[in-house]
C-alpha cells in the first residue's frame, strides 16, 4: 500500500501504518507503539489526495515530536513535507454509526457515539448556551461496522 511507502520515505522501519476504528478522527500518531494510524471508515469515504494529506498530517507529527503538538515546529515539518490542509479536518464523520441522534429546535442534527450526560446546546444556533437551543436525543440500533 502506497501509505507504507510514504511512511518508509520520511520516517524509520520502527513506524508502521494500520487502519483503525474510529468514527469522527480521521488519522492518529501513536508515539508509543509509533504506528500511524487512519480511520477505515472516513478512508472509504474520502479521495486518495485527502488521505494522502491526513497521511502527511500523522507524519509531521511523528518528526516534530510528541511535544510539538500543532505548533510552530509541526507546522514547518508539515509544511515541507507539503501538507497543505488544516490542524483538524472538516470532512465526513461515520455518523451512520452513532447510536446517538440529537436534534435541536432549528432542526441541526448532532451524531455523539457514546450517551450524552447533560444538557447540550446547538452550537451552530448559537456560540453561547442557551437552553432555547437545546439538543433533544434520540437513541437508535445501529449496525456494528465490519472489519
């Protein structure tokens, strides 16, 4: 797979890649097992120059450091690695996943994975909590993902 290929070009043999489960993230750096990680079922949705971005995202990371975070050193490492994407990407969630659908009066929909355990406001209502734009929530079965 060409993203072990990309790996192999920027980082040691001790890093490798996998898929893994997650939902609303679309890549991880795992410092501790130094694995780089992207969601399978954000992958499915996304064109190969989108992965290849969160790719080179993950990658920064792991030569910037794990002290780096997002700052001034990821950003010159992401930069000349030619990353050209934001901190946190603003595509798809696996939302069909979310057992959690939550609805606020203007009619927003709000997807959360586990319960929620207090009151929530609509954010795109309104910056401020006000419980005029108050999230109701429904429960719903939801099929386990394969893989």
């Amino acid at each position: 797979m060409w993203a072990d290929a990309l790996i192999r070009l920027h980082l040691d043999d001790s890093w490798q890649f996998t898929f893994d489960n997650a939902k609303t993230r679309a890549g991880l750096c795992n410092y501790t097992h130094k694995r780089i990680s992207v969601s399978r079922y954000l992958a499915a949705r996304y064109e190969d120059d989108e992965i290849h971005q969160i790719l080179l995202h993950e990658i920064a990371h792991a030569m910037a450091g794990p002290g780096a975070g997002h700052g001034a050193q990821w950003k010159a490492v992401a930069k000349e690695l030619g990353y050209e994407g934001k901190r946190l990407h603003g595509g798809a969630i696996a939302d069909e996943y979310a057992p959690w659908v939550g609805t606020c009066p203007a009619g927003h929909k709000h997807y959360r994975y586990r319960k929620p355990t207090r009151v929530l406001a609509c954010g795109l209502c309104s910056r401020k909590f006000s419980t005029t734009n108050r999230i109701d929530w429904v429960h719903r079965v939801v099929s386990r993902p394969r893989g």
